[in-house]
C-alpha cells in the first residue's frame, strides 16, 4: 500500500465535510475524479492510519502529523518553468497577507484559467486546481500544503500554524 498525492486532495477534500454530507460520487465530480478513484484513495488513507471509516471523516491529527513532518518528502516539489495558474504557497490565502513577496515570483499551480503567471508548482494530482478553483477551503488547504512541500522555514512555520487552525487540531 502506498499514499498518492491523489488520496491527500481527497482527505483535505473530507476535512470540510460532515460524515453525511458526501457520497463517492459528489465527491468525485467536485475533484474532478472517479468514484472508483476517490473509493480506492478513501481506501488507501483508512489503510495508512489517515481516514477513520466508522466516522467517514480523516483522522485529523493523523493528518496535520503527515502533512507536517511527511508531505515534502513523500510528495517532494520545486518551482518549475513560468506558467499561468492560481498562486499557491506563500502567494495564496492565508499565506500571502503574512509574508512579503515579488509578485513576478509567486508560485502556481498550472490552470489555463488562473488569474497569475508563475513558476509552476506541480499539484499533488492534476485535477487539484480545478477542484480549487471552485472550493475556498480546500483551495486554502492545498496552497498551504504546498508551503509544506517548497517552502523555506518562515513559509512551513506559518504554514504549520494555519495548516492547524484550518484542520481544526491542537
């Protein structure tokens, strides 16, 4: 058994839901996945100690634990060629009201329909940006996320905190 970026989407995805307030299906459409994808991620993060089936919610702290102290080097990432897309990292909510950056600089996760142009920041899973696009939340989640995954130490600690409050942990 082995963690895809595309079981992190899903869990950060549930993180914002009720136990009854999804179906696989819903799910699926609002990723831009299958619902036998978004059942066999479900199904990976219950098996990797991420997901508590009997609740049908993440295990949060289990999940700020891995995204904190593991994301970056399972799900390593570096700023790429210069691409139009939605900023994420320190240049998106809640990062970009706390910290100081060139704006020609910012980082972005590659959407034809982004409102900036930046150096690409691989997503966990290639329909990341469209789910963002349309979810504040998780939009607000991933872009912190990936402050975990590039970020220098100021970036992570800010990253840590919001990451936190965000998850509703500690």
């Amino acid at each position: 058994m082995r963690v895809k970026g595309q079981d992190i989407l899903v869990m950060l995805k549930l993180s914002g839901r009720t136990a009854e307030d999804w179906t696989y299906l819903e799910l699926a459409h609002e990723l831009g996945m299958s619902a036998s994808e978004v059942h066999a991620a479900v199904k990976r993060c219950e098996e990797a100690g991420l997901y508590n089936p009997s609740m049908r919610r993440p295990k949060r702290e289990a999940l700020r634990e891995f995204l904190v102290h593991g994301l970056r080097y399972v799900f390593p990432a570096r700023p790429g060629a210069l691409v139009q897309g939605l900023p994420t990292s320190y240049a998106a909510p809640p990062l970009n009201q706390k910290l100081r950056f060139d704006a020609r600089e910012a980082p972005v996760m590659p959407f034809p329909q982004g409102p900036a142009r930046g150096p690409e920041i691989a997503p966990l899973y290639r329909s990341a940006p469209f789910a963002a696009s349309s979810d504040d939340q998780l939009y607000q989640l991933l872009a912190l996320v990936d402050a975990l995954r590039t970020g220098k130490a100021r970036e992570r600690k800010l990253a840590v905190e919001a990451l936190t409050s965000l998850l509703g942990t500690r």
